[in-house]
C-alpha cells in the first residue's frame, strides 16, 4: 500500500475544526439558496492543475463515488474539511459559498474554515509583523442558519497561549479572546482546537473562563494528537495523550460534555495507546465526538486501487465511533493542494469504514428493544425501584414483561422444580405453588405453562399432577389485572390474595391456606438484593415446610471499578426543580413543610453530596471497565437458619493502565433452580435479557489511579427497623505505596434509604 499524497516534509502547526450538526452541503449548490453571492461567480471552481471547471462538471466527476455511497450514508454519516494554506484562497473570505459548492461536490457536509479569514488564520508571527491581520469573514454573504449549519470555526492555529515565547503568548490570549467573541456573533455552534503542548494551563484559563462566564451556545472541540511525538513537552513527561486531555480538561473543571468535547487527530503515525484495546477503550468513557484524519494517513489499496485507511487507523475509527451523532473532518497536506478525486476518496473511504458500525450495535436484543421502545435509555440516570414502598404503575409492569429471555428461564427452572418433586419416591399428586410479588401475573401464566409440559411429558391422564396456586400481591391496582386474569386467562383456578408477603403467614392460619412446595418471585433488583429481596423472602419463611423449594435458590451481587465522564457530570446535574423539589426523594428523611407552605426534601449533608451519595441505574456506553467484576454479597432461599441480612465486604481490584476513575457498576448473577440462571454479569450475562440495566455506585470526585495501583471498596449493607442502605468509601494505594481513604458515602442512609414499609 503506497501513499496517495507527497509527504509534507515540515510537521505543520495548524488547527483545524469540526462541527455538530447532521445538514449536507448541497451535491451542487444552486447559488440562489446563498445570500450575497453572484450567480456567475459561483458556477466556477478551479482545479488543482489551474484549469476551470464548471459546477456541474464538477457533479458529472462526483458521480462514482455518490454510486459507491447512499444519499442516506452521506445525510447520516457527517464528513467535513478542514481548510488549509494550499486550498483556501484569500478571494474565499468574501465568497465562501463558492468554496463550499466545491466540496460539496466532493460529497463533503461542512467546512472547518478559519474563523478571522484566510489571510489571518494563517498568517505566521515574526518579528516584523507583530500584529496579526484584522478579521475579515463577513457574516452577510450567508444566512445565519447556513453558517450554523456548514461552517465550523476553526480557531487561528498560530495562537499559541503557552508558547515559550511570552510575546506570542500575551498576543495570543488577547487574540484568541476576539475569535472566540466572533464565534459568538456569528452565531457558529462549535470552535476547534488542537492541543500543542503536554501542558496548556493558560489555554484551560481561558476556556474555562469563558465556558463558566459565557452564556454562549457554542462548544469547544479539543483535539487531541494521536502521536505524543506531536505534542511540546518536557523529555521526562511520560504520560500518554488520554492522560494529557484527561489533565487538560481538569483544568476546565471537567466542564460539562455539552460545551467542551475531545477530538482525535490521526495522523501517519499513531501510538500504542490507540491500538492497545484497553487502552482504547478509556476514550468510550470521554466526551470523544469528533475525528481529524490527515490525508498523508490514507494508502493506496494494491487490489482496488482506492484510499483506504491502514488497519490500525480503520480500528481505531471503528472502535471509538459510537453513534453517527460524532463527525469527522480530512486535513489536506499543508504545502501542495490535492486533486478533488483524491479529496472525494477520503470522504467515501472514511463513510465506508463507519457506515456499518451503528448498525451492528442496534442488532443486538437489548439495543433494539432501546430502539423500539421509543424512549432514550442510553447512559441515562435511573433511580431503582422500591416496590415495598412504592406500588408499580401499569407502564413498569408492562416493560418488565416484555423479556424474551427472563420468563422462558423461570418457566424452564419451575418446570425443573416441578420434575423433582413429582419424580420423587412418594410421587405426589399434588403440589402447592405461591407466586409472590405476582404483579401483573407473568410468572403465573409460565408457571402453569410448566406444569402442563411436565404433565405432558411424565404423567398420564390419571395420574396428572394436580397443582394449587396462591398468587399474593399488596399493589392493589394490580389486583384488578390479577382478578381479570385469573377469570378469563387461568380458568379461575388461582387463589388471589391481596397482601404483603411478609403477612401471609399470619393470613395461611387464618384462612387454612397450605403450606408451599415451591414459591416464585422476581424481587431483584440491579444490585441483587437491593430492591429487599431478602427482608420480602425472609418474611414467609415460617410459612414453608423443610422440603419447601424457592425459585431463585441463591443471588450474588458483583462490582467493577469504572471510568465515566458522562456520568460522573450526569449525576452532578441531578437537582429537583422548584416545582418537583417537595416530590419524596431516597434519604431517610421525607419531604419537610416549608415557611410559605410549600413542601421541600431536605438532605443534611447537602443536596450535591447526596447526588452523589446514591445508587443509580442507567444503561452504561459511555464508560469503560478498569477491571473484571468481583463477588459483594450472597444471599441463600429459603433463609431456615434466619441469617442476619446485614452484609459488609471489601473488594480489592489492581489497576491495569492510567485512568480516572468515577465509581463501580453494579451487577447480579441468579441461580433461579440448580444450573437454570439469570445474569447480567458481563461474563455469564443472560443474551437479549432487557429487564435489568446495571447499578452504579459513585463516587464523589473523580480519582487518577495508575497501572499496579490498587484501589478497594469498603461497602455495607446495612438494616434497623425502618430501612435497609449501603455505606460505602474506598481505599486508594498509589505507586508509592500511600494508602488513602475517601469520606463515607451515605452514612446512616441520609441520601439513599430503602423502606421496609
């Protein structure tokens, strides 16, 4: 594979841009959709060889590669260029629509153009001209919403806020502060730029200044080499690139993901960390939306003659490309203009690399059900249930149900419990079923299922096995669906009893109710028990014979140490607004009557502290694992020998690579019956299983660890009359062998508090 370009023989400094929006530039743009533009003027471009094309020339050379890529993939997969010294011209500063058509033309949705004009973005300081030029790109020559639309501001890239020159420096604060001010007048929804150097504080002071201070709607693309070699910095600085954005967006107070975004430029040469798998995989935990891909990175394909991207840079590519909301721009040589074959080669090689991606993550069970449901699930918080305090709506229930996986693996394993005890030497004729928690009665309806194919396949028609069913449910809501099913769906042979489970007991000797062969839940939640599985189970068992089997027999909770910006700034967001503020929360303490009469939750240690104090769940893809998932807690059923429900554990896990860690996923891995499970534990997770999204556990900061590092989670389960909660904090060992210890989490239950009643 052969380059397609001659190699710039001096590493150029420039920056370049990317934008956010999903609009194409028009195949062949007709000059009347562009205001200030005149009509001859823009039906001709000229050609790198110096020769003048007509516009729908230019549509006629276009017209293979637009045969090799849908209008869909080019409406939905946004390809932009960054302009440079050796293509754009001075003229374009008053005639950018004329630029535009061209790459347009060349199948390309937006341009990264110099936001002060040609002449000034890439004017070089030297000690005769110390005064840039003025900036010249007036914005009447388009409508606003074009520029919004296919312009993205690519900030000078002379400016240099930490150079090692203090004249370039003082010159380039002030500069970069009248560009940013011109983005804002024009109205442009992004501005681009390239990190320099390892260390850029006084770059960060200014970006944080103006992301905390202005209310601007423009975000701050920050793009990052994928070479180190490419960056200034100091010959005993061994970080790598995501630690030096990591650093960098640190200084900008780790802003929110809306307003300051990570890019990564991929040039000829690319480091380990961007082929290194888990290296990579730090990036799906970072703002990472946009990719600059250098033309001198494209190769000639030996068999199609094609630019195609070399393995390594296609990988990383599709690897990191995690919606078609992300962009990417191509970044022509700095000293020679390319051909417009070449330019439209990059952009049908770089959609065909990402075209697919999006489509195999949505084939999944669990994707298209986030699909289909029409509801935006993704990476969004949760809180978890509390069934035995709140009573389900009709809308959760018919969720739950709509598993494919989770109801055929309770019936397999109640159809194996049913095997068991009608196979056994007495061979029984009749065996008592309780449903518990029935809800809306899915596992009533599997649960008969069972019993009919254990009598099809092992009893005959006098000797069937005879079942008796008892559905319990305190949601009286629910019990009108139960009613309606048991008389038009089970043929009126379940018992409904309208009851908390911890009562029937007490309501059995009452009515003279039989005692259960085999009872049936689905209490858990995300994190095992912490929907109160235990205290609901443990609450019949004096109800149950020796023999008596529970389905599910056992449950672990497990935990593995994360990375997530997103999340991290998600939970950080969480607030009530004035009118939900009185709205029960999850401490201890309930909602308090105000002065003025109005209602107020309030949380002792504070409302951002309790954000973070409190267990989530959300559908995790904006993240990365730090290290396999680790046992917490076990719970066995039936509980004879009334083991206490409190629990506490310490979990040790040793870093692998630099990250910044944010807290710990939480997930369960059930036995339901003997070797019949459900998980969502990563590795024995439970295939196109939708009922449960993983916990998350936070922490309060985020917390830099390092390879060989070793990091532990102290948690608790805690319980007393009213509640059962966590208490959690976590033990940081760095390399030097210092052990530090994070303050409690949620002491007492003050911001996450799960009520027995």
């Amino acid at each position: 594979m052969t380059s397609p370009v001659k190699k710039s023989k001096k590493k150029s400094s420039n920056g370049e841009g990317e934008m956010d929006y999903d609009r194409s530039f028009p195949k062949c743009v007709d000059a009347s959709n562009w205001k200030g533009v005149d009509m001859a003027k823009m039906q001709t471009a000229t050609t790198s060889n110096g020769m003048v094309m007509k516009g729908d020339e230019l549509a006629v050379q276009s017209l293979s590669a637009q045969n090799q890529c849908s209008p869909e993939d080019r409406q939905r997969i946004n390809v932009g260029w960054v302009a440079g010294p050796a293509d754009a011209k001075e003229e374009y500063d008053h005639k950018i629509a004329v630029y535009s058509q061209r790459l347009g033309c060349q199948m390309y949705n937006f341009v990264s153009y110099p936001i002060g004009g040609v002449k000034r973005g890439f004017w070089k300081p030297n000690s005769t001209t110390a005064v840039p030029p003025p900036i010249d790109l007036p914005d009447v020559q388009l409508q606003n919403h074009l520029w919004e639309t296919y312009v993205n501001a690519q900030i000078s890239p002379w400016i240099d806020c930490d150079s090692e020159k203090e004249e370039l420096a003082a010159l380039s604060e002030v500069e970069l502060q009248k560009e940013l001010n011109y983005c804002a007048y024009m109205g442009l929804r992004s501005a681009v730029f390239r990190l320099k150097h390892a260390d850029s504080p006084r770059l960060a002071r200014i970006l944080n200044q103006w992301l905390w201070t202005k209310n601007v709607n423009l975000c701050l693309w920050i793009l990052v080499p994928t070479s180190a070699e490419d960056l200034v910095r100091l010959l005993s600085d061994e970080r790598d690139c995501w630690a030096v954005w990591a650093d960098f967006r640190k200084l900008c107070s780790n802003f929110s993901s809306q307003k300051l975004i990570a890019g990564l430029h991929l040039t000829a040469d690319i480091d380990y960390e961007f082929v290194d798998k888990k290296l990579i995989s730090r990036w799906k935990a970072e703002p990472l939306a946009t990719f600059c891909v250098d033309v001198d990175a494209f190769v000639t394909c030996k068999d199609s003659q094609e630019l195609c991207l070399p393995p390594a840079h296609a990988n990383l590519l599709v690897e990191l490309w995690m919606s078609d909301n992300s962009r990417i721009m191509v970044r022509g040589p700095r000293d020679h203009e390319i051909s417009t074959q070449v330019q439209l080669q990059c952009a049908q090689a770089l959609r065909s690399i990402v075209r697919d991606v999006s489509a195999r993550s949505s084939s999944t069970p669990v994707s298209g059900f986030l699909v289909d449901s029409n509801i935006n699930y993704v990476d969004v918080l949760q809180v978890p249930l509390q069934p035995l305090a709140d009573n389900l709506d009709s809308g959760v229930y018919n969720t739950f149900e709509q598993d494919p996986v989770k109801y055929r693996r309770y019936r397999e394993a109640v159809e194996l419990a049913i095997h068991d005890y009608g196979e056994s030497a007495a061979r029984p004729e009749r065996l008592v079923l309780y449903i518990l928690g029935a809800g809306r009665g899915p596992l009533v309806t599997c649960s008969i299922e069972a019993e009919r194919n254990y009598n099809a396949r092992f009893r005959c028609k006098r000797d069937r096995l005879q079942f008796e069913v008892y559905v319990v449910e305190k949601n009286a809501n629910a019990i009108v669906t139960l009613k309606y099913m048991n008389q038009n769906v089970w043929r009126r042979r379940c018992v409904i009893i309208e009851a908390d489970m911890r009562d029937v007991p007490s309501i059995a000797a009452e009515h003279g109710y039989p005692q259960p062969d085999i009872i049936v839940s689905e209490l858990l939640g995300s994190f095992g028990d912490n929907e109160l599985s235990p205290e609901c189970l443990d609450g019949i068992t004096p109800l149950l014979k020796p023999s008596t089997i529970s389905i599910p027999q056992k449950y672990t909770s497990f935990v593995a140490p994360i990375m997530s910006l997103h999340m991290h700034q998600q939970i950080r967001l969480c607030s009530a607004s004035y009118w939900n503020r009185g709205l029960p929360a999850h401490g201890r303490i309930g909602p308090q009557l105000q002065l003025d009469g109005s209602y107020r939750q309030n949380y002792p240690q504070g409302e951002h502290v309790a954000n973070m104090d409190q267990i989530y769940v959300a559908f995790l893809r904006q993240y990365c694992a730090l290290a396999d998932p680790k046992p917490v807690f076990t719970f066995v059923h039936p509980n004879f020998e009334n083991k206490s429900n409190e629990r506490s554990a310490s979990i040790s896990f040793e870093m692998d690579r630099p990250a910044d860690l944010m807290g710990f996923a939480g997930y369960f891995h059930m036995n339901l019956y003997k070797d019949i499970t459900l998980s969502i534990e990563p590795s024995t997770f439970s295939d196109g299983m939708i009922s449960w999204f993983p916990a998350l556990i936070p922490l309060r900061e985020l917390y830099r660890v390092l390879p060989t590092e070793k990091v532990a989670l102290y948690i608790e389960r805690k319980v007393d009359d009213s509640g059962v909660w966590y208490e959690w904090f976590i033990h940081h060992t760095d390399t030097d062998g210092e052990l530090h210890a994070t303050a409690v989490q949620n002491r007492n239950g003050e911001s996450y508090y799960m009520k027995l009643h």
